[in-house]
C-alpha cells in the first residue's frame, strides 16, 4: 500500500507539472524565464510568464515528486512513513477543496494516497501488535 501511495504521489505530481508545461502550454514562457524576465516582475501584476511559471516550475508539482519519491525509499527500506505525512497531506487537499472546489480526479488520487498511507501504517501496526493511536 505504501509503494502505490508513493507512486500516486509522484505520478500526481509529475502529471500536474508536465501538463502545466506542455498540455497548457508554460513552456512557452522559458524564454522569458531564462531571459531574467521574472526577476522584475511584479506578482501584483501577474505577466503571463509569471503565472506560467508559478503554475509550472514553481508550483507543488515538484515537492509532490519529491514527497513521493520520499515515501517510495522509505517503503524500500521498510520504514513507515511517518503519520504527519498522510495527515498534511490530507489537510492540504481538503484545504484545496475548500478554497476551490473539488477538482475532477485530481484531489482523489490524493486522498487515496492518504487513505492508503494511513491504511499501510494501520496495519503494519496491528502486525506488530502496537496499540494504534489517532493522531
């Protein structure tokens, strides 16, 4: 369960950084960006290679690899996540719905990895004959 949360994760945010790029078309902005273009720019104002930027390279597409790819040595190495992980990344998702509404299969492929996180650290628990405490 673990190593399928990991990969939810990662392929959640690979997808989400390489469609802002190409399928929303971001990349079109790299000039720009390497131009030092960003570098004078006003997030008030908010250029369209600004908010290509924030929606591509800076958004939380790539911590989300990154957390991912975290969990996924973690599972390798046969260490638990720890439970902050699940739980901020659930609170993160129902902030997101909140704020914005629930997005079609995006936030559910997130809150599945949490489910299965929070199932995986569950029974590994339970095997072990811990007392499994809600925190």
């Amino acid at each position: 369960m673990t190593r399928w949360a990991g990969w939810l994760i990662v392929a959640y945010g690979t997808a989400h950084t390489l469609a802002a790029l190409f399928a929303l078309g971001a990349a079109q902005h790299v000039a720009a960006w390497l131009s030092g273009d960003l570098w004078t720019a006003s997030l008030v104002d908010m250029t369209p290679a600004m908010s290509a930027y924030w929606l591509s390279v800076n958004s939380f597409g790539p911590p989300l690899v990154l957390l991912g790819a975290t969990v996924l040595w973690l599972h390798r190495r046969g260490i638990a996540p720890p439970p902050f992980i699940p739980w901020a990344l659930g609170a993160w998702v129902v902030v997101g719905v909140v704020l914005a509404g629930p997005g079609v299969g995006q936030d559910l492929i997130l809150v599945v990895a949490v489910g299965l996180l929070l199932a995986s650290r569950h029974r590994s628990n339970t095997r072990r004959g811990e007392t499994v405490v809600s925190s």
